[in-house]
C-alpha cells in the first residue's frame, strides 16, 4: 500500500499501522489500518471516505461485506499454526446500521473454532460502540503456506 493516502496519519487512532498485505482488489479500499492484539489477533480499522458511499451517501454494504471478510479470513489465517492461505466457504451479513463519511470503522473478529480443513469466525464492524455489520464465515484451507507480518 502506498503511503500517500488521502487520510492523514494524525487522523488514525493509536496503535493502528498501515496494513500492507491483501491483494488488489482488498488494496483498493485502503488506507486499511491494523493493531495487533494480545491474543495474536488483530482489529482492522479504516476511515470511511466519500469513495466507500453509496448513491445514499452512507457506506456501500458491498465495502462493509469485503472489510469483514477480509478481517475474518486474516485473522483466522493469524491463528494458524503453521499460517496457511484460507479461501471463504459461506459468509453471512448482518446489516445493523449505517456509517458516514470521517467514521473510523473496526473490524472486530472472534475466531470460535479451527478444524484441520475448515475454520469459523465471527466480525463486528463498530464505529465506536455502535454497531454497524455483524458477520460470520467458514473458511476452508488451501495448505498453501501464508507469510504474514
């Protein structure tokens, strides 16, 4: 990810570092933020901006839908011992309520359980208490080894 972005460094809460990993089409949301967490996991936040709207102006679901997966399967993937590559098998989308542009959006995701070929995930997207998108994902994986930093 580059690091010339449209949101100001100072505008990014403590502790949130760029994430430079994800392929293009996850990079074109971006900036996208993380902050690792004790438990090995990590939040993932992004300031929402007039290009993650829809025609209503409030975000696009089909963003707030890639985010979470996004978070889901990297966090899930974070966990793994050894790390492997996952691709999504079922994701299921809660919409509960709507952000506006200059909103920091989190990805808060609770990894229930890890099988040998199948993992479950749960992702709230807040914007501070309040949440927006409540997901949850199976995830299937690939035994193709993952570097992740």
């Amino acid at each position: 990810m580059s690091t010339a972005t449209s949101v100001a460094d100072n505008d990014i809460p403590a502790g949130f570092h760029p994430l430079e990993q994800g392929g293009p089409y996850f990079q074109a949301l971006g900036p996208v933020y993380a902050k690792r967490q004790p438990d090995g996991t990590a939040l993932m936040g992004l300031r929402i901006e007039a290009k993650h709207t829809n025609m209503l102006g409030v975000t696009h679901g089909g963003m707030l839908a890639t985010l979470a997966d996004s978070a889901l399967g990297m966090n899930v993937s974070m966990l793994r011992q050894p790390r492997q590559h996952l691709v999504t098998v079922s994701l299921s989308v809660d919409y509960l309520s709507a952000a506006q542009p200059g909103d920091w959006l989190e990805a808060h995701v609770t990894v229930r359980r890890q099988g040998r070929q199948l993992a479950f995930a749960e992702c709230l997207l807040r914007v501070g208490e309040r949440v927006m998108l409540r997901a949850s994902g199976v995830f299937s994986v690939t035994g193709r080894p993952r570097h992740i930093g």
